[in-house]
C-alpha cells in the first residue's frame, strides 16, 4: 500500500510539472534529492559506527547483562510466557536497548534473533504467539532515551541545534510505549476470553 502512495505521489508531482511546464525541476529535485541522500548517508557512517561500537562494546563488558537483570522485572511481567533464562530474553533486551538509543539499524538483527527464539517457544508455528506480539508492539513503539540517529541526521543536514528533539522524542515515545503496552494487554485480556 505504501508503495502504491508514493507512487501516486511521484505521478502526480510529474504531472503538474507537465500541465505547468516545468518538467526540468522534477529532473532537477530528483538529482539533488540523490546528491544529498548520498551526502547525509556518507555522513551519518561515523554516528553509526560510533554508536554501533558502544552497543558491542557493552555487549562485551556485560553491561547488557546488567541491563537485563535492571529490566527482568519488567520482561517478566510482559512475557510471562517466556523463560528468563531463554535467549529469547537476552536479544528481547538487546533489541529493546539498541532502541532506547535510537539505533534502529542495530535494533535490527536483535530483533529478528528475538522472533526465532520466540518461534522456537511458539507451540502454534503458523500464527504468532502473544510473546511474538508484545514483541512486536515494543519494538515499534520502544521509548527513545538518545535519538541518535535524528540526531545525526539533523548534525549532517546542518542544524544550529541538533540536540533539540531529544526532550520531544522521549515523551512521544513515552506515550507510545505506554499506549503499546494498554492495548497488548487489553488484546490479549479480550484474546483470552473470547477463547475462554
């Protein structure tokens, strides 16, 4: 669908180019558009890497682990269905970390390394388990503690004040988390006495 709404939106804007005769600034938008793409991506490669070497470099002193313990409480009482021991717990905790420091790229791999091991407890394989989906609803809606990645994006795009949006991005994402949480848990309620 997302895919059929930028193509509108691309057919369109050439068309009104056309109707007012100025099809050479499509041609023009969609070189400079290229240009700085290329440009804030060269420039975003540092922050990332920066960013991205802090995680392992947690990783390796244990300080994800501590983490972990920090969180257990609250893990425990998302998925209860999930042992604490299990992996699925640790790359939950990885994935949700490299979230709070707005790395979605880090975020990544964790994420999917936690929905295999949650597959693994799924006793049901073709539908998702309710771990799978609090999963899902905190991974998209994971509070923001350090947008690094806006922040890079805003330093590489040249903002007087890239830090800016780190008090907005917090309380945004504050309310989402906290709204992911109600509705998994007021789904879930429903879920199981529709099914009880």
């Amino acid at each position: 669908m997302v895919n059929l709404i930028w193509l509108f939106l691309l057919m369109s804007g050439i068309f009104f180019a056309a109707v007012n005769g100025r099809i050479e600034v499509v041609t023009f938008a969609a070189l400079n558009a290229a240009e700085n793409a290329v440009q804030i991506s060269f420039e975003l490669i540092g922050i990332m890497a920066l960013w991205l070497g802090i995680m392992k470099l947690a990783e390796e002193a244990g300080i994800v682990k501590i983490i972990a313990l920090l969180v257990r409480p609250i893990t425990g009482y998302l998925f209860p269905s999930v042992p604490r021991d299990h992996p699925a717990m640790g790359a939950i905790v990885l994935n949700l970390s490299a979230n709070m420091l707005g790395l979605g790229n880090a975020a990544t791999p964790f994420g999917l390394k936690a929905m295999g091991e949650l597959q693994k407890l799924n006793p049901k394989k073709d539908e998702a388990s309710e771990a799978m989906c609090t999963f899902l609803a905190l991974n998209t809606s994971c509070i923001t503690l350090i947008p690094a990645t806006i922040v890079g994006i805003r330093t590489a795009s040249g903002s007087i004040d890239p830090t800016a949006v780190v008090g907005t991005t917090l309380f945004a994402t504050c309310c989402s988390t906290a709204a992911a949480v109600i509705a998994d848990k007021i789904f879930r309620s429903c879920w199981e006495r529709k099914r009880g």
